[in-house]
C-alpha cells in the first residue's frame, strides 16, 4: 500500500495581534506598621503591544487599605512604569499578622504577601554597648520571656557599673508611637526588683530631633508600660540610667505601639 505522506501538525495559533502581556513587580516582601502609612513602588513592565497606558487597579485585605484604588500608567521606551502607592495599616492592627496587596493590570493579577508588625520589630536595633551575645536585635525578636535570658532574646550592654547604656531601634519609615511597652530582665531566677532596669528615659526620634517621651524611675517590674501623647517617630531608643544590681542594663524586649 502506498504510504501516504505525513502530514504536518499544524497547530491553531492565535494571532499575537497587538493584545500586550504585562509583568507587575515590587522589591521585596513589604511590611507595614499599626497605624503606619508607607509609600511603595510598583513596577510595571508590558511586553509586547503598543499602548502607551494602561489602567492598574490596587486593592488591599486583612484591613489594610491601599491609595489610588485605580490609576492610569505612562509606559517609558522600555515598557516600564513606575506606579507609587501608600499603603496603610489601621491603627488596631493585629501584630505580627498578614495582609494581601492585590495589582491588577489587564488580565495580569499578581498578589503580594505583606507583612504586618510593630515599627520597633521591623526595625534595626544598635547599642552603645554588647556584652558577649546579649545582642541589641534580641530586643526586637518578638520574644519577650526572661526564661530564654542568655539565648540572644534580649539585650546587656557591656560596661559593668557604668552608664548610661542606651538602646536604639531605627524604624524602616515614620511610624506613630503612643505607648512603649519595655521587657526588662524578670524571671524567678532572675526578679526585675533585683536584677532590672530601674532608671531609664525612653525617646522618640522625631522630625529628626529626640524628644523625651517616658520616664521610668525607680522600676522594679518586669514590664514597664508608658502612654503618651502619640508622635510620629523614625526611631526610639532608651536610655538606661541605672539598674537594679548597679551592674548592667538589660532589656529582653522593647515594644512601640501607635496608641
Ligand atoms: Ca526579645
């Protein structure tokens, strides 16, 4: 029998005509603090097509809200766009929690995971001192339990006897601050009254100047909270006027809340 010659597949392809495909990018995982608002860049790339715009649509869960909900982009030569947007998180966010930042631009949705905790635990921690492996980032690890004292969960500065030793959180943007709560060292083996902090001023970096916010004088709890008139703060520190041993300043957790 005569073989009849294959036919070649031919496969149904639609045509590309002049529909573009788009690529929606954001640097890194983004964060937000109660209370907080932050500006985030979004970029956008289109390939192929030949429109200069494009409508983007932002919408935002987990309470978060996100500014403009919609807006037209201008693409440059290279098919990028720019699009800044403020995203916020309400005042009484749960933390650490999770919020969603939705971009949408022609079918392309692209969901962004984002995170959602305190300006002081989102933040760069830095001493005037460190004693061996009580490392300033131990008080913003959201550890707050004397009983792991030791296991790099809080911080002891490094000059026995001497202070002031102070504690500096820098935020990664502006964050409202209305109330600090402070861990010192408080464990059965080690009791606040005996082994805590006792005198110590707690500030806030505002407009670039350090404004006293809280005062503690002589401490002998655990947990010190102070509430004040909220400001908006890039960083908090805390000084350390003198402890309860006379020896080191301790500190397993340093927490700024919006109210
Ligand atoms: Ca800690």
């Amino acid at each position: 029998m005569a073989l009849r010659p294959q036919r070649p597949v031919s496969a149904e392809l639609t045509p590309v005509g002049d529909e573009p495909v788009y690529e929606v990018g954001l640097p890194a995982v983004p964060s937000v603090s109660p209370g907080q608002s932050r500006e985030l860049q979004v970029r956008v790339r289109r390939f192929g097509g030949s429109q200069d715009t494009a409508e983007v649509d932002f919408s935002a869960n987990g309470g978060l809200t996100v500014m403009p909900a919609r807006t037209d982009v201008k693409f440059d030569r290279a098919g990028e766009a720019i699009v800044p947007v403020t995203l916020t998180a309400p005042v009484d966010a749960t933390v650490p929690g999770t919020g969603t930042l939705t971009v949408t631009v022609g079918g392309e949705r692209r969901d962004v995971p984002v995170t959602v905790d305190l300006a002081t635990r989102l933040g760069q921690a830095s001493a005037s001192s460190t004693h061996a492996s009580f490392r300033p980032e131990g008080a913003i690890d959201g550890d707050r339990s004397s009983d792991r004292w030791g296991q790099g969960n809080g911080w002891n500065d490094a000059t026995q006897g001497a202070f002031p030793d102070t504690l500096t959180v820098d935020f990664t943007a502006g964050a409202p601050v209305g109330r600090v709560d402070l861990y010192t060292i408080d464990s059965a083996q080690f009791p606040a009254k005996a082994w805590g902090l006792r005198d110590a001023d707690v500030q806030a970096l505002v407009g670039g100047q350090w404004r006293t916010v809280a005062e503690i004088r002589g401490n002998t709890d655990g947990l010190v909270r102070r509430t004040f008139e909220p400001v908006t703060a890039t960083a908090l520190r805390v000084i350390v006027r003198s402890a309860n041993d006379n020896a080191y300043s301790r500190i397993v957790e340093l927490e700024g809340y919006p109210q």
